[in-house]
C-alpha cells in the first residue's frame, strides 16, 4: 500500500449505485499497486487485466481536478494480493484505460463501513467483522514526529483523559476581551436583549466597517464551544457591510456577556 495520493483528484458526472467494500494491497509488480485518495469519489484503474469480472455496458464520463475528462469502459471486480497471501475483492472498480496510477477511494471505502485510522506513524485499513486488512508505515512516504495527544489548536484547549475528549475556548475568549479592550467592561447575565430589533438603520452613525468586521468574525470562530452565543452572532453578521453604532452596541454586549 502507499500512501501517495493520485495525480488528480476526480469524480464521476453520473448517478450510481452505492458500491461495495475495498481494501489497499501492495504487490511486487505496478500495476497492482494501489494509491489512496482523499478526494477521488470511485476506485479505478486503468489496468483491463486486473478485472475478475468487468460491466462493459457501464459507460461514464470521468472529470480531473485540472478540468479534463477521461472515459470510465466499464466497472467490475479487482482481486488483489496482501502481504499475508491473502486475496480480497476490491468492488464496483471504474475501468479507465488511460488512467496510469490505480486509485483507491478513502471516501468510498469509508461510506461501505471501512474505517481508516492513522496512528503511531501507521495508515491502518479496517473492517468492524474482518478485522485489519492493510497497514503501511507512513514514515517511510513522509518526514513525521510523534507529537504525543493534542493539548492545543488555534483557539482551543483539548483535554484528553478516559471520560472523553474536553474542548475550551476560555483563554480564547480572554485574549478577545484584552484584544478589544473590554476586559474590563461591566458584565452583563445576557448576550442579547430581548427586546433589540436590529434592522439596517440608513440613519444611524456610520462606525468602521474593518473593526466591525474583526468583531464579528471573532466571534464568530468562538461559536465553536459556546452555542449560547451563536444566534445573536447569526444576528450581527448580517451587518457587516456598512455597519452603525446600534449594530456596534449589539457586538459590544456580547463582549460584555463574556
């Protein structure tokens, strides 16, 4: 198996049938070396030989990321060769003559029940019933380090222990507050008021629109763990072009909320 992604992402101009289970295999010669693809919608290969079975009334117009088209002549069955001797069935493959690499869908296999996890440095390629299909070692296609569990993402404290996964954005919301200059603001037990109705104001004072701007989209990535604050941030959005000083007061009290 490689983890080499194909020369270019694709999908197929026609309604399918939903397709069947798939695995990766690597074997001595090419042609039955088979890349993942993250954004490839069906199997193919270009290879006529590798097919147990083949559908050659089955006709599609296959699209490339870079805007060109290819014919799929037909769809069947793959068998392939694991390392451990054992053969398996890739199903529902797209014959496409001109196709030089052989594509796996990791979308595809992933919609038949197929659960692709990478971990330790290692691709590993599983079903629920049958167990490990295929794994590969990633450090030998990419230069990796072993970071350990996350603790941090832009915006987020991850806490990972044996009750689950805990996401905060706490010191997110603080360093928005420092940023605006409203750590110190009196607060307030509501993001909105119940009675506000905000409408475009063609009258009202014209504040700045770049400032308004980083406000809202601000809090806008803080809706991420606080739902609470997601309809008024909804609400203030809509006002971006052109804001005014009723629709400023609105942002600032969800500031003052925090």
């Amino acid at each position: 198996m490689s983890t080499k992604r194909g020369e270019s992402s694709n999908f197929v101009e026609q309604n399918e049938e939903e397709t069947s289970l798939l695995l990766v295999t690597k074997k001595e010669i090419i042609r039955n070396k088979w890349y993942l693809d993250t954004e490839c919608n069906n199997h193919m290969t270009g290879v006529k030989e590798a097919f147990s079975t083949l559908d050659g009334t089955f006709i599609v117009k296959i699209r490339f990321g870079d805007d060109s088209k290819l014919p799929g002549m037909g769809k069947g069955q793959v068998k392939v060769q694991t390392k451990r001797n054992e053969v398996h069935i890739i199903s529902n493959v797209l014959y496409v003559p001109r196709l030089k690499t052989n594509l796996l869908s990791i979308g595809q296999s992933q919609e038949e029940g197929y659960e692709l996890n990478i971990k330790d440095g290692k691709c590993k390629i599983q079903d629920a019933n049958l167990g490990l299909f295929a794994q590969e070692s990633m450090m030998k296609e990419f230069d990796m380090s072993d970071l350990g569990r996350m603790q941090y993402f832009p915006g987020l404290v991850v806490v990972q222990s044996s009750a689950g996964f805990f996401v905060s954005q706490k010191k997110y919301a603080k360093d928005l507050l420092l940023k605006f200059q409203m750590e110190r603001c009196n607060r307030i037990c509501t993001p909105v008021d119940p009675s506000l109705k905000l409408d475009k104001d063609p009258e009202g004072q014209v504040v700045d629109e770049t400032y308004y701007k980083q406000l809202v989209g601000s809090l806008m990535y803080l809706t991420t763990t606080r739902p609470d604050i997601m309809y008024v941030v909804n609400l203030i959005s809509r006002y971006i072009d052109n804001p005014k000083q009723s629709q400023l007061l609105a942002v600032k009290r969800i500031l003052r909320y925090l």
